[in-house]
C-alpha cells in the first residue's frame, strides 16, 4: 500500500507538523525482543520531537553492488522507562510519520546501536536488507536461512526409481519444499564421481524422523551423472529450491511462515524466511507487477530463476544472484519493492517516475563527469548461460566497435547459468533481456550527479528514472551554450531530512 494522496500532497507544503512513532512488532514464541509499552493495544513508543534521516539502498552501477541503508533518530529526554523492554538491540519497529495529523509508515529497521548522554541520544536503525542477514529468532540453531540445507540422510531400502518413486529415508525432516512446488535432493555417485538432481513431490512419515520422499524425476540441472538407484546407507543432502519470479522470491523469504496465513507469499517453510508475522500490506502485488511488465519482462515465457541452495545461509545468497542481473529489493514509500537497471534513455516513459527542475533543486552538491565508481568500461558484456533446448552451454554477448574512454577492459561475464530458471523461458531469453539493461553501463562511462532537492522527491528509490531540467548544470553530451533539458537518469541513492524538508539525491547520467 502506498502513502495516501493526502500525504504526498503534505509533502509540498512550506508549513507542517510532524512528530513520530515507532511501532514495535508484536513479541512472537521464539522473537521476544519488541515487548514496549502497550498503548492501545499496539507496541508504540511515540517520540514528538525527534531528528530523523532516512537512508535508501544505495546502488553502484556496472558491478551493481549494494550499501544497505537505514534510519536514524536524534531525541531529547529520558530513555530509561522504556529503554530495557523496547530499546534492546535487534528489536525491529516500523518508523511512522504523523505528518499534519496524517500517519502514515515510512520504513522499518532493527535497532543496532544507541549512542549519546546528558538527555540526547542518537537511535541506529539497520535496513530490512541488514535485518535480513539472520533470522528474526532466539534459537541459536534456527537463525540461519535454510537452516536445514546440506544436511544429509540414509537409505533405508533399496531404491530404483524404474519400479517405485519411494525412497525410504531415516530422517524426512529436514527436506522441505515451497507449497505447490516439488522439492529438490541431491545424491552421489562416489565411485564415479558424480552427481544427480532428484525432484520430490511429497514426504510420508512412517516411524518416528523415518519415513519416505516420493520421487518426482531424476538428472535434473544441474546434475553431472544419471543416478536411478540407490543403496542402504546411500546419502541423500537436502537442498533448497527458490523459484520464481525474482521479486515474488524476495517477497516469500521476507512474508512466508510455514503456514500460509500471512497473505499470497505465504508459500515457504518457516525456515526459509525471516521468522515473524508482518502484516500483508508489505508488498504489494499490483505494484510488483506493474513494474515487472514496464521495466524488465523477457519478450516470451517470464523471467524467473532456480537458486539450489545447498547450506545454510542469509539473503546475501539471494542477494548475490539477482545483483548479477542488475536487480535488486527496495523500500517505496510505504512497502517493499523492486528495481532494477535500465538505460534511462531506453526506459519505457511509464518508468519515468519524477521530473526535476530548478525549482526543485536546493544545491547542486556536486557533478562528478566522470565517476570515481566505475574504475573501467568493456568492450565485450557475457552471460553464461544453459541452454535447455540443446542441453549446451550458451554464451549470451554484447559488444561494442569503440572503446569510448580509457581504461578499458575486454569483457565482463557474469555466470547465471545456475541462477536462471532452465526449462521456461531458455536461459539465453533472459540473458538477452538482462543485457539489454545492463550493456550500457557496462560499455560507457556516467556522470555521477548530487542534489539536494525538495522534499517532495522523496517519493524516489535507488532505480527510478527520472528526467532533469536546469538552466545551470550541463555534462558531457551537451554542447556549447546548452543545459540538461529533459535529460534521462537513474536514482543511485536517496537521503530523506524531513526536519529539514530536504532530499538528497545520487543520480547517475548515462554519458
């Protein structure tokens, strides 16, 4: 759900009254950090004077890295009624704005740090990205992700998969899989030197942690041998699968509980999510798709990806792989989301999310013509991938006839052949698609612009577009006597002041 139009429009107002309240999240059996003050019937704490800056993630092009960001309050007063029930470091609270008596949620955060003394403390608040690098749980053995991947059982009985789809296991508990999908196990040819895929499609308890999986199909990508039976005593890994769309992915390791009680992404074992309730609202599905089919969706079939997780870990596993395809989650306004790269003088003019002028601008910060953050451009930009018509390796390539600065290197590869999904679309659709976005950062150098603009962009996130119009700032593709008059770029970096009613803005033009 986006902030209301009551509240946008607020936010172009010379005047305004604001004041805050952090929500704290209801305390849950295994997360019992957030306990607060009750007032009426909601984990508040409200704060009427307080010093707030919010960070957005911060995105460097061509390596596509990330700087998680977050939020920061400074208060006046006395923390000590609340600060051993509410103030415990890894409490999560949403922050929320009551903005000429309009409220409306701004970001969420985990509380890492407080510093200060002599009544002003300075409250630290980590992004949901870096909340995400462990499982919101007291449980020492489940605050990893996926906590059960590469674990391994044993065969109980013989198995050939010509005459029965049961394998008999002494442990089934720790295979899990996504609701509706069929999990995935790995098993190993030790003489040979290889290994098989197997898909399951369901789990039968006989005795005890004993029971079998019911085979769905063996040699799946990427298996190296054909393994269709099995011995007692053979090891069977447990293995993770996430598939899917990437931004339905992210929203399923943040909503899913196990229970599929906590809306339509509800469709993962508790394990393989963050570990407690968040209301519905956090995504928004329309949204989500809107963005898809305007900004990044292959030309057939739907861009989706098969991550095979083999041991426990955090979203940077997840991170990692949707980086490389130029993507990544972000806060909007009022919910999470998605971005992803684009040439901004491509992108389609329903991506083109503001338009800034000098009336918007308060300071031109600074106008680096040629970024300190791209150390190189490539002549040559590669994907790996599989092809699954052929069952051969494909390179996906797009190269240039000119080098248009120095230095410069040959080629960038990225290897995605373990991250697309295989069978629909082929890999070589989507690698087409994410180097069409992605070819131009790779090939040429980009302006890196800072701004400090009017509040009312604070709106934009780390992969807008947006169009730039001043009579005073001008790059390299303008010429003499001529400034950026509709001039395409993407957000980098957003930095909310409200007590200041600013936004500072890191844009990148593409030269």
């Amino acid at each position: 759900m986006a902030w209301t139009q009551q509240f946008l429009d607020s936010l172009d107002k010379p005047a305004k009254v604001i004041s805050y309240v952090l929500k704290f999240l209801q305390p849950s059996a295994d997360y019992n950090l957030s306990q607060g003050n009750r007032v009426s019937m909601n984990t508040e704490i409200a704060l009427a004077d307080a010093d707030v800056t919010i960070d957005s993630v911060q995105i460097t092009p061509q390596r596509w890295s990330v700087n998680f960001g977050g939020f920061t309050i400074r208060i006046v007063g006395d923390l000590r009624p609340v600060l051993n029930k509410s103030f415990r470091r890894g409490a999560v609270a949403e922050l929320i704005m009551v903005r000429d008596g309009l409220r409306n949620r701004v970001c969420i955060g985990q509380l890492r740090t407080i510093t200060g003394g002599r009544g002003v403390w300075r409250l630290e608040f980590v992004d949901f990205l870096t909340m995400m690098q462990s499982r919101l749980t007291s449980k020492a053995t489940e605050s990893q992700f996926w906590y059960y991947a590469g674990k391994t059982a044993k065969v109980t009985q013989n198995f050939n998969f010509s005459s029965s789809a049961d394998l008999y296991l002494d442990d089934i508990t720790i295979f899990e899989k996504e609701t509706g999908q069929n999990g995935v196990i790995k098993v190993e040819d030790v003489s040979a030197g290889t290994i098989d895929f197997y898909t399951w499609s369901s789990k039968t308890s006989t005795s005890g942690t004993a029971g079998f999986l019911t085979i769905a199909a063996t040699g799946k990508y990427p298996s190296t041998g054909s393994i269709t039976t099995l011995a007692i005593n053979d090891v069977v890994t447990s293995i993770v699968r996430l598939r899917g769309r990437p931004d339905f992915v992210f929203a399923r390791l943040v909503m899913s509980t196990g229970q599929g009680t906590q809306g339509a992404f509800d469709d993962y074992p508790a394990s393989w999510a963050i570990g407690v309730a968040f209301n519905p609202n956090l995504f928004g599905l329309q949204n989500l798709n809107a963005y898809y089919n305007t900004a990044w969706a292959t030309s057939s079939g739907t861009h989706e990806i098969e991550l095979l997780i083999d041991k426990a870990g955090n979203i940077q596993d997840f991170l990692s792989a949707v980086l490389n395809m130029g993507m990544w989650p972000v806060w909007d306004q009022n919910q999470l989301s998605w971005r992803v790269c684009q040439n901004p003088n491509q992108a389609s003019w329903l991506t083109v999310r503001d338009h800034i002028t000098d009336r918007d601008i308060i300071s031109i910060d600074s106008h680096t013509l040629y970024s300190p953050s791209q150390s190189s451009v490539f002549s040559a930009s590669t994907i790996n991938t599989f092809n699954n018509t052929t069952g051969l390796n494909q390179d996906v390539t797009f190269s240039g006839n000119s080098i248009p600065v120095l230095p410069t290197s040959t080629e960038i590869t990225r290897d995605l052949r373990l991250v697309y999904r295989v069978d629909s679309p082929i890999q070589p659709t989507q690698a087409n698609a994410d180097l069409t976005r992605m070819r131009r950062w790779d090939a040429e150098p980009y302006e890196e612009l800072s701004l400090t603009v009017a509040e009312k962009h604070c709106l934009l996130t780390a992969g807008d577009i947006i169009e730039i119009s001043s009579m005073y700032i001008y790059g390299l593709r303008e010429g003499a006597g001529d400034t950026y008059s509709n001039r395409r770029a993407m957000i980098l970096g957003v930095r909310w002041n409200p007590s200041q009613s600013s936004v500072n803005l890191t844009i990148g033009v593409m030269s």
